[in-house]
C-alpha cells in the first residue's frame, strides 16, 4: 500500500500545487521529506513572509498555492498576513504540522489542541483529520474548498500519519475534480439586462475580483459600451479600470456620506466584482441618494448576504459581463482620450516629493511593469502620478495589514519572471516584511523596491488630525537605513537625493533583486 505521504504528493503533483512556500519546524519535516521531482520550495524567514509571497503568488498565477507552516506558534505568526489573504480572495492552502496523535492531548511541546479553532473565522475551512487514512482526502478537500471559496483553508495533520499505510480506497481521491459554474439563469440574466439597459445615468462599481478574474479589457470595454461613469471599490487592492480613462472617476470614498454623494444624479449602480461597500472612515449617512437603485454581482455569496442595502445576484462577473454586452448596442471605438497626468509637485532639498517619485516610475519603467504598493500615506500622490492601463499592474494590502507589500513583490515577481515587478514600499510597512528580502536574494529575483523614507507613519499621523488626537506617542520611526539592511539580506541597495539620480537608476533593467531608498516629504492619504 502507499503510504498517505506519497499519495498526498501525487495529488498536490495533479493539481499543480508544487511551489510550496514555508517556514518549517520539527512537525513539518515528515511532510516534506522526498518530495517529488518538479516541486520547488520556497523557504521565508517568518511565517508573515511566507504568506505575503504566498498571497502575492496566488494572485499574480491566479492559482491556489500551497503553504507549510508550524503548528500554534507558526500558524499563530502567520494569521495577521492571513488576513489579506481572506480580504483579496486568495485560494492559499496551508498545511500545517502536528504533534504525534498521542501527544496532543496531553499538551505535549508543540501539540496544537484544537487546531481548526486557531485559524476560525479568518480561513474558510480548517480541519485536523479524525485519523491517518482521511488525510488525503481531507487535504482534497482543502485544496478545492479553497479553489471554490477562493479564501484560504487550513489542515492540520499530525506528523506521525504520513508514514501510515493510506488504504485501498486513498488512490481514488488522486482522479477527483471539483469545478464551479455560475453562469445566470434565463430569467435572472434578462431581469438584469433589462434594469442596465433602462437606465438613464448608470454608474459602474467595480472590485479587485475583476482584476483577479483577468477581466480588465471586458471591464472597459463594458463601460464604454454604457458610457457609464466608473469607480473602483473602496479599499482596493487590485486595480480593475485603467486609472487614466475619462470614463473613471477614482476609488470610492470609504465613509457611508461620501460614497452615497458620489452616486447623486445616478439611478443605477451596477456593483461587479466587489462588496457592498468596505467601508474605512465611520461617516455616516443615508447609503445611496433618493431614486438610486443599486445591483451587486460578485460570487461571494456571504458578500452578497451581509449587504446592508440593494439586490444581489450571486453569479460569476464574467458570465454578467459577457450577456451584458450581447444586449448592448453595437461595439464603440476604444477611447484614445485617456487624461494625461499633471505636473508632479515637489519636495525640498533632497527630499522628493511623492509625485515626483511616481512620475519617475511611470515615464521610467515599461507599461506592463507591476506594482505592489504598500505606502498608504502617499496615496493620493500615486494615484495622481501614475498611469496604469494593464491587467494585473496594482496590488495592496487587502485588509489593510502591513506586511504584505515586500513579501508580496516577491511572490509576483516569482510568478511572472518575465514581467518587470516594483515594490513601492513605506518606510513604516517595510519592517514587517523586511525578511522577504532575503528570499528574494537567494532566487535571484529581478524585483525592484522603491523605498519611501518620511521617517514617520504618515498614515498614523493623518488620523491623528482626524480623530483629534495630535500627541499620540508611537509615531515617528527614525534612524533607519534599509540599504544597509537590505545589503544584510544580500540584496544591492542605493540612496539616491534628486530626481535625476532616481531616474537613472530606474532606467536600468536589474538582472536580480535591488532597494532604492528614496527620502521622501510627508504626505496625506488624501
């Protein structure tokens, strides 16, 4: 009989889940010891990393990806970046070790009692097999869990179960397919077609799901045919819209008031892709203006439930998409009148405004070049700067945890090695994730990270003024220089002072992974 080991890699060999990212401690080795040839794994310094790139990874393959943690302690560091990963819809497979069955009770060293408990409610499914034999499916369960949920999923299994005999039913688990269609019934889809196409003034909302779902150009090609005014969702982490197109008017506000006001003289908002709404700022107000219908399409169907206002249809957005624009009139002319950027501001001395390091980046680096960005307090800079017409150019946070954006950069670059891949990074996010560096180094990555020195949580600072609380203490990080610590982790770093300086050294396509430290005036989110 085959061991349950050998029928849990065959299966993970099937379903391509063969880069494994992890960090591993005693309980993990049995699980990873001969490993197949073709997996590759990929080893992070901190459990936080090892998600980040995960997270990054998945959404960059649009795959699920498998991760190997530790059990309490491990999983434990881990759940802060986990929570990205469940606000951007990321099929991430954590598999994590286990003490011997007969230690667990006890409480021996590094037994995880009640393992599932630990990951509820971040992970959309969490287990710990009743006995050996049920691993393999169990482990079937959350790869496809996680592809059909698109959240992570999380399986504990004692270490002393991958050796055991599997069984003669283990090996009908290797042919298993799970698959998922959404496609709007008859009736649905011409209630739907009917509201779009009556409406006077629609407005489109759109979420980070129809960037995932590689339906950006559809995206456009959807609102051009309305001639719709377009937004992106509040609390975006990937971009669905070119950001430069006439038709787009920016990312919703993040407060009940403003969002509604953003609506007035609209009578339809058609929501694809997103929830309604993730809202940041308590501001509140009545949710959509007098004679504002609102329609959410997503296929998250608790989105689609906890929705405080509008109709919903749980469906795929490509299938909705796709009927909307067969009942649309004939196709228009793409727009070549996208709105060119203004005139950077800038900084003093040597340190450079925001914008001006934005406008650097975009004149300097391909059009297909990806962004993960994680500087919140330059946001309203970015989005002012840059210009961002391909699929698949923007990431962030999705829950808003720092950490994410450095071991993120990694992940996508390790996932599209043939696209140029820019980390944005703050100086008060970096230090979450600073270990990712490492990782990068050791596989030769050609990412760049452009780090913004303000000395400073600009973010922090801003809400300070907001809620009125100006002489909150932990604010001002000074002192650090990430080229010497990038330099620690083998990767080249440099500082540079003028803009000049910055473009050039931007201008040259890197061969492996490099930091640019730029200081930086303080800025706003908004």
């Amino acid at each position: 009989m085959p061991s349950v080991r050998s029928v849990c890699h065959e299966f993970l060999q099937r379903q391509e889940l063969t880069t494994v990212f992890g960090n591993p401690g005693s309980n993990e080795l049995p699980f990873l010891t001969g490993l197949p040839e073709g997996f590759r794994y990929v080893l992070g310094l901190h459990e936080g990393a090892v998600v980040g790139m995960a997270d990054g990874y998945a959404q960059a393959t649009g795959r699920p990806v498998l991760v190997n943690l530790h059990a309490a302690a491990g999983s434990g560091n881990a759940m802060g970046a986990l929570t990205n990963a469940v606000a951007s819809r990321t099929p991430l497979v954590v598999v994590a070790g286990q003490q011997v069955r007969p230690a667990i009770g006890p409480e021996a060293n590094l037994a995880n009692v009640d393992a599932p408990s630990l990951m509820k409610p971040l992970v959309g499914w969490a287990a710990e097999p009743a006995c050996a034999q049920d691993v393999p499916r169990a482990l079937a369960q959350a790869v496809f869990e996680a592809r059909l949920q698109r959240r992570p999923t999380y399986l504990s299994v004692p270490y002393d179960d991958w050796a055991v005999d599997a069984g003669e039913n283990a090996s009908a688990v290797l042919e298993r397919q799970v698959h998922r269609a959404a496609v709007p019934g008859a009736e649905q889809g011409r209630r739907l077609a009917d509201a779009v196409t009556a409406a006077r003034r629609p407005a489109l909302v759109l979420g980070g799901d129809i960037d995932s779902a590689g339906l950006f150009d559809d995206a456009v090609r959807l609102a051009e045919r309305l001639g719709a005014a377009v937004w992106a969702a509040p609390s975006l982490f990937r971009l669905p819209f070119p950001n430069r197109h006439p038709q787009f008017r920016g990312v919703l506000p993040a407060g009940i008031e403003p969002a509604s006001r953003a609506f007035e003289g609209h009578d339809l908002v058609l929501v694809l892709g997103a929830p309604v709404f993730r809202y940041h700022e308590y501001l509140p107000g009545r949710y959509l203006p007098e004679g504002t219908r609102l329609i959410q399409v997503t296929e998250d169907s608790s989105a689609a439930a906890r929705a405080p206002m509008g109709e919903a249809l749980v469906a795929d957005p490509a299938a909705v998409i796709d009927l909307l624009l067969k009942e649309l009139d004939a196709a228009t002319e793409p727009t070549a009148d996208y709105r060119p950027a203004p005139e950077p501001a800038t900084g003093q001395g040597t340190r450079l405004h925001p914008e001006e390091v934005f406008a650097s980046l975009r004149d300097e680096l391909p059009d297909d070049t990806a962004y993960v960005v994680e500087s919140t307090s330059t946001n309203s800079s970015w989005w002012r700067q840059m210009d961002l017409r391909r699929a698949g150019s923007y990431y962030f946070p999705a829950a808003g945890g720092l950490g994410f954006g450095l071991p993120g950069a990694v992940g996508v670059a390790m996932a599209q090695p043939d696209r140029p891949v820019v980390g944005v990074i703050g100086d008060g996010s970096a230090n979450y994730g600073i270990t990712a560096l490492w990782s990068a180094a050791q596989h030769r990555l050609p990412v760049t990270v452009v780090l913004l020195r303000n000395g400073t949580y600009g973010a922090l600072r801003w809400f300070s003024g907001l809620l009125g609380v100006p002489d909150a203490p932990g604010m001002d990080i000074p002192g650090l220089d990430f080229t010497r610590i990038a330099e620690g982790y083998g990767v080249s770093a440099q500082h540079v002072e003028s803009v000049d300086e910055l473009r050039a050294v931007l201008s040259r396509r890197p061969d492996g992974p490099r930091l640019v430290q730029v200081d930086t005036a303080l800025t706003t989110p908004s």
